[in-house]
C-alpha cells in the first residue's frame, strides 16, 4: 500500500515568518517547503506535484525587480498563492502578475490564520462552480489536495498543423506508459477527436451542464469522460459549434483544476484562436506545447506567437514540437527564427496516419514498433523527465533567459 502523500506548500517569507509559519503547516498535515526565490519556486513545482499552494512575500523575493521572474508572475508558478503584504504596499500591488486564485492577506497576522487561510483555499480548490457558485461533491479529504497531474495544452493559432493528432498520440504515449489521462477536445468549432479514434455519440461536457441545470448530478470532467479502447479517456466539450452558451470560460478553466486531482495528465486539444476560453484554459497549463509545421505560413505563425505569449506572461511555458520533421524548412531555421528551441521532432506518418483515422485507433495500437511512434514516445518520456542518454546535452527549452537541459 502506497504512503499517503501529504499536500505540501512553498513558502516564500522572511526568515523571521517562515519559520512558525511552517511549524503550523505541519501541525495541520501539510508538508512545508522553504524556497528562497522565484526562481527556485519553479524548479520545485517542476518536481514535486504535491504542491497546492505557495505562502508569499514579493517583497521577501530576490528576483522580483522590474522586469525580472519573481514569484508573483504566472509564468513562475502554476499554482495559487496567499500573498503576504503590508498595508502600505497594497496601494502598488499588482494583481493581474498573480494567479488569478490567488488570496491575499494584510500584516500583522499568525501562523494559525495563515493555516486556516491555506486550509479554505484547498477545499474551494477542490469544488466544482456550477455557475451559481463552488459546490463540493461529497466528502473530500486532505489527502486529495496533494494530488496535482499536469495540464498540458496542445495549441497554435494556426490549423493544419497537426494539433488534433499530435494531442491523441502524446496522450496514448502517456497511457501506454501507465499514466491516467483524460483528452479534453476543446475545439468547439472543428473538434474531432472523438472521430478520429472512432468514439460515436460521446457525451460532453455541455450535455453534462445542460442535465445537471435540470436536476442530473453533478460531475467531474473525468466522470463525464468516456474511456477509448486504448484506456484514454476522452471528453469533448461540445458536439455543435452552435451549442457552446454554457461553455463559460472560469467555469471550465475551474473544472479543468479539479479533474487534474484525479488523473496524472490532462491534454487539451485547443481551438487555433485567442479567445476567452482559450486563454482561461491556457492559463491553467503547465505546459503549453506546440506543434509547427515546416513551412513558411506555419513559422510566421509561430513567430507571432512567440510575441502574443509574451504579452500574456506564457512564453515560458511554451514548448515546441516540430511535427512532419525533415520534410521542409530545417529545424535549425525553425529554432532561429522563432528563437524557441525545438523540443521534440515528430517525422511525418505517411498513410500510417490514415489507417489508424480510418480505423479509429492510436499509432500505439496499430504500429507501436514504427518510428513515428517512437517519436511519441520520446515526448512522452521527457515530459515524465525521463530522457533518453543521447539528448542529455540538448537544449530542451529556455527558462528565465537560459537554456535548460533535459537529463536522464
């Protein structure tokens, strides 16, 4: 029997704070984690999934001075924060750099608000908002605040690249390697992913709210999911482009929050546009991975992206995975242009791609010894950290300024 994890939170004060402020975490089963600064913060939320929350002073963080990562901006950190302030400074505060579940609280306070504090943001965490407010679905025990499966969304602007396909081949990638993951098609306009694995008259997330408003249960996103002969599981938003008015974007950037509780990954499958509920579900990523194609169209794209990214303080989430690889503009010119190393390279399937559409299968199903799947697998592998000996010295992406290095 597996121990039970305890939900840890970061914290990120003053010496003379931090510590009694850790002494109470622990007394109410959390597992307290000392960072010194933004940068640190990232790198432990990239290893440890059992954090659920980060106590923070921005004042108390090194790097953050104008124009640098501190641990208020979203693309350091992916989970909510009870932000520790003076009354002085909440004049100057900038709430929009936070997350936007993030709470706040004015000095002086003790140790024992702050637990309670971080004790209410777990359970509401933890609720599904039904649109009238958050609703808890029966008991929920400190144990499921611990759990934390990354959210990967699979997005470019541009159709044509491949999205749809590489979204249902990474998530049978990931299954295949005993992960538990639930495909979110999120293109409410030209989604088909149900279709392509030869899943018909799945249910959706708005056939889902529409019963629950007549009186039907309320449910999660991994329990209205339905399950692919391959052990995926697969949930569509939307049938209609027509049928998406309940589709409100928090409401589902919030249940995409809770499913992750239950599965180790979440893929979505996005629609190529900046709407509202793109960007809700983009800033609930952990990662947002990209598929570009070797053409010119495809690569200014890209480039655009790359700027509206920045904008919208994602870029450092953004990892790019060069699809239909050595069939046009290298990858080396792709990387310059775009100034974003290549993560992965997918080669191209030929008619592979076409049977396994036809046949409403993965290539995991249908060729799990050819070298497209391979490709997937790899993917999959370094998104688990787990990469192969030979890439050990490849730049993997940038982070803060600099290129990491994926390791064995």
């Amino acid at each position: 029997m597996s121990p039970v994890v305890r939900p840890a939170v970061a914290i990120l004060l003053p010496d003379a704070e931090a510590e009694p402020v850790a002494l109470e975490l622990h007394a109410g089963g959390f597992d307290p984690i000392f960072v010194r600064h933004g940068r640190e913060l990232a790198e432990t939320l990239a290893l440890r999934k059992e954090i659920v929350l980060a106590v923070i002073d921005p004042e108390a963080d090194p790097d953050n001075a104008p124009g640098a990562y501190g641990a208020a901006r979203p693309a350091v950190r992916t989970i909510p924060a009870l932000v520790v302030i003076d009354e002085d400074s909440l004049d100057d505060l900038e709430t929009a750099a936070g997350h936007p579940d993030d709470e706040y609280v004015i000095r002086p306070y003790s140790a024992e608000s702050i637990r309670w504090r971080i004790e209410a943001m777990c359970i509401r965490s933890a609720a599904v908002d039904d649109g009238s407010g958050p609703v808890l679905q029966g008991e929920i025990d400190q144990a499921d605040w611990g759990r934390r499966g990354k959210v990967i969304a699979v997005f470019n602007p541009k159709g044509g690249v491949g999205k749809t396909m590489v979204a249902t081949n990474l998530s049978a990638a990931l299954v295949s390697k005993g992960q538990r993951v639930l495909l979110l098609d999120a293109d409410t306009v030209t989604g088909h992913v149900p279709s392509s694995l030869g899943m018909e008259g799945v249910p959706t997330v708005v056939d889902a709210w529409r019963d629950e408003m007549e009186g039907g249960p309320i449910l999660t996103f991994d329990q209205m999911a339905s399950v692919h002969t391959s052990g995926l599981k697969v949930l569509p938003l939307t049938s209609s482009p027509m049928a998406t008015e309940l589709l409100e974007p928090q409401r589902v950037a919030g249940a995409i929050a809770v499913a992750r509780r239950n599965v180790d990954y979440v893929v979505i499958d996005a629609h190529p546009s900046y709407s509202p509920l793109n960007r809700a579900m983009l800033g609930k990523s952990d990662t947002i991975l990209v598929p570009v194609t070797p053409d010119m169209p495809a690569v200014r794209a890209l480039v655009q992206l790359r700027e509206v990214a920045a904008d919208l303080g994602m870029l450092e989430r953004i990892v790019l995975v060069v699809n239909r690889a050595a069939s046009g503009i290298s990858v080396e010119d792709i990387e310059r242009s775009a100034n974003i190393p290549a993560y992965a390279q997918i080669r191209s399937a030929g008619m592979l791609m076409v049977q396994a559409n036809n046949e409403g299968r993965t290539l995991f199903e249908i060729g799990p010894r050819e070298k497209i799947t391979q490709d997937f697998s790899t993917l999959a592998d370094r998104l688990l950290g787990v990469a192969p000996a030979a890439e050990a010295i490849r730049p993997s992406m940038r982070l803060f300024g600099r290129p990491l290095t994926a390791r064995a």
